[in-house]
C-alpha cells in the first residue's frame, strides 16, 4: 500500500508533492465518503489478500504479482492524464531508492510474515508505521520538531505494541520471526517517507508520476530478486491468482488514485484518516474470513496504537505555532 501526499499515519503512502487541485467545475461522481469507505475496505483486506496469495504462491511471487497489477493500473492512469515521466538520472535514482523502502522490502515482508503470523496481527503492526516515523522524523527532518503531545503519543503507542503482542506473558504463542518481518516492513515504509520527504519534494513532477515509476521501479527489483529465491509457479491456483491480482490493482494501483481524489477534495487531514479503519477491517475480516483466533489483548492493544499514532500524527494551531516560532527566535536572539 503506497499513497503519495504527506507523511501519513499509515503504511500505504509515501511524502510526494500532491498533484494540483482539482477544478472546482469537475465535481467527482461519486460522493466522497463513498470512496473513504472503499478505499478503507480495499486497504483493510489487503492482508486477507497477502495471507491467501501466499497459500499458492512464494512471498516474492507475491509481490512481484502485485507490483505488476499496480504498475499496469498507473500506467493507464498516467497514459490518460497524458504524465510524462521524469527525466533527471538523478530522480531516478531517488525513486529507486524510495522503491525500495516503500515498495519492494515492506511488500515482501509483509508476504513473508504471513507464512507464520495472522493476518490480523500484520494488520496491527502495519499501524506502527507513524510511530517509527515520528522516532525516526526527530532524528532526520530539523523541521519536524517533537512536541510533548507527539511524544506521549509515540509511548502510548508502543505500549499499545506491547499489548498486542503480550509482554507480560513473555511473548508466549508469538511467531518472533514472523512478527518481526510485519513490524520491520512498518519501519521500512517510515524510512521510505522520510528519505521521500528529503529528495523526491519539489522535483517538479506529478505525485502520479513519481509513484507510477516507484512502483514500476519496484518491479523491475522484484523481477531480478524473484527468479533467484524461487522457480517459476507450476500452476497457478484460482483464488490465489484472483487475490494477488487484486491486492496489485485495487489496493496497489486503484487505492493510489482513490487517495489522490479524497486529499485533493477534502484535505490530507481528513484523508489521512483512513489509515484508522485498516487494522479495523484487517481484523474483521482475518477472524470472519480466515477463522483466525482473536484474543482479547489484540484488539485492545490494537486501540492503544491507533490512539498513540493519532496524538503523534496531531499538529500545533496556527496560533499555538505562531507562538513557538517566535519564542525560538527570541532564544536565538538572546544567544547572539
């Protein structure tokens, strides 16, 4: 899941310049709230999706399937908007750098962790990712300062990980390797961002653009890594070969374009919240679907996290960082 706009609160997005506001006289048909709610399933069912892909398929074969779809999906999106793809040698290289983290490393985690884990605790751990990035955020961007409410947050969330994953039982029943994998491939799109945020803004392309070469960048990773870790699949199984194809092209290629027109129309805040209901319906749909055991810590570890990803996701008013701005600059004044 990779949606391009801001640092979002969850996985699928990358920190792309957005693409320039719609005209108000093209009015979407279908209302926006509609595609909220798709969007939330289609991103919320991806780790079903993962989880019964790899039921016929490698994790790489995985991925690579669902680059492809992605891929082909942008690519008709961009052939119609009539994008045109960047050309500097250097972008390309940024963009095969942010492939990797953003694309290519998570989606073949995430394939690898679902050997061994529930598709209900990869979900949870996919709602990690704005913590690694607020930790990671201090560190690389000088202008993305913590505040103390940021900070509470990145502790209440990683308590809530703790839940989930039940500490105090010594990680009893727990798959470490697996469990491991998902929340590594979290961190990875945290890298991602802040890597995005710091070479690929301002480069004068279409947040279309640059994730529709990401994702064919990706592919092109996959295609090399892919034949020497696996051979080529005998057979290619009904449901599974209908859930890779669907995880690339709704949750890999239509998700990004839904994302695109709910920032566009209702602002990055609103769309960002999204993010919130995946771990929902990943649960939902794990335990309804797949019959996958629930115990009472997940879910309530789950709402630890979502509320500690929300309180570092939260931004100072206008007013309120007027006033720390100036505030700084006094300091600064008084030391010289």
């Amino acid at each position: 899941m990779s949606a391009p706009c801001q640092q979002p609160a969850a996985p699928p997005a990358t920190s792309l310049p957005p693409l320039p506001p719609t005209p108000a006289t093209r009015r979407p048909a279908v209302d926006w709230r509609i595609r909220f709610a798709a969007l939330s399933l289609i991103w919320g069912f991806s780790f079903l999706l993962i989880k019964v892909g790899t039921q016929g398929f490698a994790p790489f074969q995985v991925t690579l399937g669902r680059l492809l779809a992605g891929t082909a999906v942008l690519a008709v999106a961009m052939a119609m908007r009539r994008e045109r793809l960047p050309r500097p040698a250097r972008t390309w290289g940024h963009i095969t750098v942010a492939a990797f983290f953003l694309n290519a490393l998570p989606f073949s985690l995430f394939s690898y962790a679902e050997l061994t884990i529930p598709s209900t605790l990869a979900g949870i751990c996919n709602a990690t990712s704005p913590l690694w990035g607020m930790a990671l955020s201090v560190v690389a961007l000088s202008e993305d300062r913590p505040t103390r409410r940021r900070v509470a947050g990145l502790g209440v969330g990683f308590l809530g990980v703790l839940t989930v994953l039940g500490a105090w039982q010594g990680f009893s029943g727990l798959d470490l390797p697996g469990t491991g994998m998902a929340l590594l491939a979290s961190f990875s799109y945290a890298v991602g961002w802040i890597y995005v945020r710091r070479t690929l803004a301002g480069t004068g392309s279409s947040t279309l653009t640059l994730t529709g070469s990401q994702l064919f960048i990706g592919t092109l990773q996959l295609a090399v890594v892919t034949p020497v870790f696996t051979s080529a699949p005998d057979t290619f199984p009904l449901l599974p070969t209908l859930s890779v194809l669907a995880l690339g092209a709704l949750g890999t290629g239509l998700a990004v374009l839904l994302q695109y027109g709910l920032v566009q129309e209702v602002g990055p805040t609103t769309g960002q919240m999204v993010t919130y209901f995946i771990p929902v319906i990943a649960t939902a749909a794990g335990v309804a679907l797949l019959g996958e055991q629930l115990t009472w810590n997940t879910p309530v570890g789950a709402v630890i996290v979502l509320a500690g990803a929300a309180l570092t996701q939260s931004r100072p008013s206008t007013a309120a960082a007027r006033t720390r701005t100036a505030g700084d600059r006094t300091k600064r004044l008084s030391r010289t």
